[in-house]
C-alpha cells in the first residue's frame, strides 16, 4: 500500500512559486497548471494570490476580452 506523506515542499506556498518561475520564464501553460493547483488546495490567501494571477494571464493571452 502507497502512503501519501504530506510534504511541505510541495505545498501550496511552493506551488505559487514555481507557478511564478514559469511566469517569470515565459511559459504561461506551466504557470496556470501550477495556479490551478494552489486554488485547488484551497488555502484561502495563496488561492486568491492565485486566482489573480490567472487573471492576469488570460488578460494578456486575450487583450479586451472579459475575464
């Protein structure tokens, strides 16, 4: 049987920071998979950091579109 071990590297604060390397490295698709991940967790500040930056993404993948 698999256990699963809850490891705090992989939580949703790190989750956030790898999300904004793929931003900062111009892969946008890696950086919404990660923020999906965060809301996911459900922690409520890092789902709203989250959440608000896959805004600004679809913003600029969609200039004058509404999000």
């Amino acid at each position: 049987m698999l256990r699963i071990v809850n490891d705090p590297r992989i939580g949703p604060e790190q989750l956030l920071r790898v999300g904004r390397m793929f931003e900062i490295n111009g892969d946008a698709v890696g950086a919404a998979i990660a923020y999906r991940e965060v809301v996911l967790a459900g922690e409520e500040a890092t789902a709203a950091e989250a959440k608000r930056r896959l805004e600004l993404l679809a913003l600029r993948a969609w200039p004058g579109q509404p999000v």
